[in-house]
C-alpha cells in the first residue's frame, strides 16, 4: 500500500462578532482566504417574548446562519472559478 503524504499549505482566518440586546442577536462572520480576498456575511436570530433569555443560543443560531451564508457564498465563488478556468458551465456544487 502506498501512503501519501499530506502536509498543510493554507490555513483561513475566520472571525465572528456579536450585537445583542434582549430580543435579537446579530452576527457578522469574515471568511479571510490565503489570497487575501475576504467573505462577509451577517446572520440574524430573535427570541419570542416567552422564551428564557439565553444569550449563548441567540449567538450559535446568528452565528450559524452567518456561517452557512459564507458557505453559500464559497460555494458560488468556486464554481465561478472552475467556469473561468475551464470556459464552460460546471455542474453545481452542492454543500
């Protein structure tokens, strides 16, 4: 059996920042690429008047949403990507 070796070449800085107040919790999330190029997105969460004040939950459900807007976001920067270089339509690419 033969073994290749993997080695790390890039690494991703990735920064997420929180506003809350009672009821609502934002969520800025920065994706900075090895290219130097930088992917933004904002997510949102609101607490129902009913429901315990759980500040940490309001900022994994923000978070999460930022997050998976900056996937969406990669994933629509690589396809692009792969259609410039190849000079045709790729197939999409699916998270």
């Amino acid at each position: 059996m033969t073994h290749t070796a993997m080695h790390t070449a890039v690494g991703w800085h990735v920064e997420l920042e929180f506003e809350e107040d009672d009821q609502h919790t934002r969520a800025a999330a920065l994706v900075r690429l090895p290219d130097g190029s930088e992917v933004r997105a904002q997510g949102h969460a609101s607490r129902h008047r009913v429901d315990p004040n759980q500040p940490r939950v309001g900022e994994e459900i923000a978070g999460a949403r930022a997050l998976n807007e900056i996937a969406m976001q990669l994933l629509t920067k690589a396809h692009h990507e792969i259609d410039d270089a190849s000079g045709r339509t790729s197939h999409p690419i699916h998270a």
